[in-house]
C-alpha cells in the first residue's frame, strides 16, 4: 500500500511539474496576450453596431457571430476575420491551461475547481466561436439557422429532466452575471494587471472600462439566464436567447435607446479593457 501511495505521489509531481512548465512556455503567454486582443476586437464590434443602432444610425443588434460577419464584409476583411479566429483560437488554449494547470492559482478546493471547470467551459464557448469565425471565413451560410442558444437548450431538453437541466443552466448564466456585476462594482478585476507597468492614467482608463465592462456583460448575461428559465418554463427553446437577443429585449423596452445604448456602449469598454488585458495582464507568473 505505501509503495503505491509512493508511486501516484510520484506521478502526481511529475504531472505538477509539467503542468507548471505548460503554463509558463512564452509561447502559452503569447497566445494568451493575441487571445484577449481578438476577444476585445468582437466585443467593440459587437457593442459598436448596437450602439450605432440605439442612435438610430444603421447598425444592429447582433452577437458575436454577426460582429465577424461584419468584420468579413470590410476592406481585407477575410485576412481580418482570419487573425480574429487565430486569436480566439488562441484565447481558447489559454483557458485550458488555466482550467488543467491551474496558472492562475486557484487551488483545489471547491471555489478553485469551480473556477477552473468555468475556464473549461468558456473555452468551449469561444472554441465554437473561432469555429464560427472560420466557417464566415470560407463562406458558410448560417441563415435560417437557430441560434446557439436556442440550438443548444433544445438539444438539452431531449434528456429526462431536461426542462430542469435548462432551469439550471439559466439560474448558473444569472449567477455568473451576478459575478460580473460584482466583479465590476469591486474592480478585483484589477489585481491581474501589471499595475507597476502601467501610468496613473492607464491605472484610471482600465478602471473605468473595466467597471463599465463588466457591469454592462452581467446584465447581458442576467437577461440571457432569464430566457432560459422562461423557455424551461414554457418547454419552448425558441425562446432562449443569446448576446443578439439580449440586445433586442433591451431595446424594446420603455427607453429602451437609451438601454441599450448604455448596455451597447459598456460592451465597447469591455473590448477596450480586453486590450488592456492583452498588454498587461499577468499570465503564469509573467
């Protein structure tokens, strides 16, 4: 019995020691940095057209995907787009390696593996995502086609129980919206930062942009949990929404330009402060 302790203590170590070695190859950082650039290019996209659309000046409320279908319809647009999903790409690595080697330190107690099983997953998400990008990229067509969120809620509610298994999913999309409000209003978001590197007035920038950011993404995310509870509720996914549906609720609200158009422009300070992070954010000890 103790020489079989002995030899999985061993192969947990080696295990450490590669998984620390991963996390802090340049070329980890790298795609790291290029990562959180091609993120904040989609979110000012993103939050550009739904604030172009708020001011009544063209525009529209689009997610993600159309932001890239956006990007592909301008001067050099495919060589645009094609950076953009290298850098989700990118980005899509990066939180693996957090989520296995634990580079940001979250440990292995219930909130650290919480967190990184989070990493897992948003890297998901933007691994579908660069997906996308590449499929505009080589002139896939997505029209008539359900969106991701209605597309995956009625996957779901094919399984036993699958009604509840969206309630979930819906009161853990609020739960992280929370989070992002939270994380917004305290500016913790700011103890990954290379502050010693950065200028006073860089310090006050990714501040405001960051509050504004992240404040804005939680209620985007809010609105989105809502929407899967309620297609939960009625046992219709049509009525799941994703970034682009959000936004649309918003706007047809009472002042709902103006709702949008605060949202809209917070989804651009998020984009911005994405740069910021792609700068000087702290990756693997870096």
């Amino acid at each position: 019995m103790g020489e079989t302790n002995s030899a999985i203590k061993d192969v947990k170590e080696a295990a450490d020691e590669v998984a620390e070695k991963v996390g802090k190859n340049p070329w980890v950082e790298r795609l790291a940095r290029f990562g959180y650039a091609a993120k904040g290019v989609v979110y000012i996209v993103v939050g550009a057209l739904a604030t172009l659309a708020a001011l009544g000046m063209g525009g529209e409320t689009t997610g993600t995907k159309g932001a890239m279908r956006s990007i592909v319809r301008q001067p050099f647009g495919r060589v645009m787009l094609g950076v953009v999903a290298f850098g989700l790409l990118g980005y899509v690595i990066w939180r693996l390696v957090q989520a296995i080697t634990d580079a940001d330190d979250k440990g292995t107690d219930a909130k650290g593996i919480a967190l990184r099983l989070g990493y897992t997953g948003s890297g998901l998400v933007y691994a579908g995502l660069a997906y996308s990008a590449a499929r505009i990229l080589f002139g896939a067509s997505d029209d008539g086609q359900p969106s991701a969120a209605e597309s995956w809620t009625a996957r779901v509610m094919e399984f036993p129980f699958g009604n509840w298994l969206v309630v979930l999913g819906g009161l853990s999309v609020i739960g992280y919206g929370l989070y992002q409000c939270y994380k917004g209003y305290t500016a913790k978001f700011r103890k990954r930062l290379k502050t010693g590197e950065m200028s006073e007035r860089g310090i006050l920038w990714a501040t405001r942009s960051g509050r504004f950011g992240f404040i804005a993404r939680g209620i985007v995310f809010l609105i989105v949990g809502a929407f899967l509870i309620v297609a939960a509720w009625h046992y219709d996914s049509s009525q799941a929404k994703g970034l682009d549906g959000a936004l649309q609720v918003l706007i047809q609200q009472s002042y709902g330009k103006w709702l949008l158009g605060g949202v809209a422009l917070g989804l651009v300070a998020y984009g911005f402060y994405m740069l910021i992070e792609a700068r000087y954010r702290r990756i693997a000890g870096s």
